[in-house]
C-alpha cells in the first residue's frame, strides 16, 4: 500500500517546499525549493514535486469535513 502524502497545516497563504523539511540527511534527498500560494477560497495547495499538501488553518479544507469539498483539479472555480 502506497502511503498518502504529508500534510501541513500552517497559518500562512504563501509556503515554501523543498521536500526535505522533516527528512534527515536535508536538501541532498528532496526537490528544489518552490513557493506555493493557498487560495483561501479553496484553502489547500499541494507541490508538484512532493505532492506535500499544505493546508490553510481555518480555511475550507481544515477539519473534519476538508476531504468533502472540491477540489481545483475537479474542477472547482473553473
């Protein structure tokens, strides 16, 4: 079984990855650091390279009903 991406929460709409935050050995095992914007209407952004989903706190995809809204790649605001 595949193991679901990390998940982040932060208070922050603009986030940096690198895909080695919490990955001991550092940068040498992750991905060139990317800044990520959260649109608070949609309330989650996820990296293109790690597929880390960060999480806007209080937005619409934090608690328990986040996996029921819908997502930009299904086409929500479009």
């Amino acid at each position: 079984m595949i193991e679901p991406p990390e998940t982040v929460r932060t208070s922050q709409t603009r986030v940096a990855c690198d895909g080695a935050t919490d990955i001991p050995g550092g940068a040498a095992l992750g991905h060139p650091r990317v800044w990520l914007e959260i649109d608070p209407e949609i309330g989650h952004v996820d990296c293109g390279y790690c597929d880390r989903r960060f999480i806007l706190i209080g937005g619409p995809a934090d608690g328990p009903q986040a996996g029921e809204g819908r997502d930009i790649g299904d086409g929500a605001g479009a």
